[in-house]
C-alpha cells in the first residue's frame, strides 16, 4: 500500500491511511474514466464475432428486463 501510496508506514508505529483531498478523488476519477472507455474501445475490437453475437443477445435481453422494470 504504501508504494502506491495509500498507505504511510512509520517505524515502532502502526502505519496511517492516507487521507486524499477531494480534488485528488476527481482526478483519480478521471484517469479511471479514460482508462475504462480505452479498455472498451480495445475490447470492442478484439471481440469476435461470436462473442459480439453473444454481446447483443445480453443486451437484448437486458433491455426487455428494463422495460419491464419501468412500467
């Protein structure tokens, strides 16, 4: 934890969470939302064809429980 920097190790004590600010959280937040839309985008790519197919059957079927869902 503490090489990612989560965590403060002190010697002869217990080691201390760190504490982010709230502007440290949207930057995380940020960097993950790029990084989720490029792991996406690349999967969408290297998908093949029978796992697209699998794809849009799922989301058939999601869509008909949302609209079920919404009445």
């Amino acid at each position: 934890m503490a090489a990612e920097g989560l965590a403060i190790f002190r010697p002869r004590r217990s080691a201390v969470v760190v504490t982010f600010s709230a502007r440290q959280l949207l930057d995380m937040y940020e960097v993950l939302t790029v990084l989720e839309g490029l792991c996406a985008n690349l999967t969408a790519r290297r998908m093949s064809d029978e796992e697209r197919d699998d794809l849009v059957i799922l989301h058939s079927k999601i869509e008909k429980l949302l609209k079920i869902q919404a009445v």
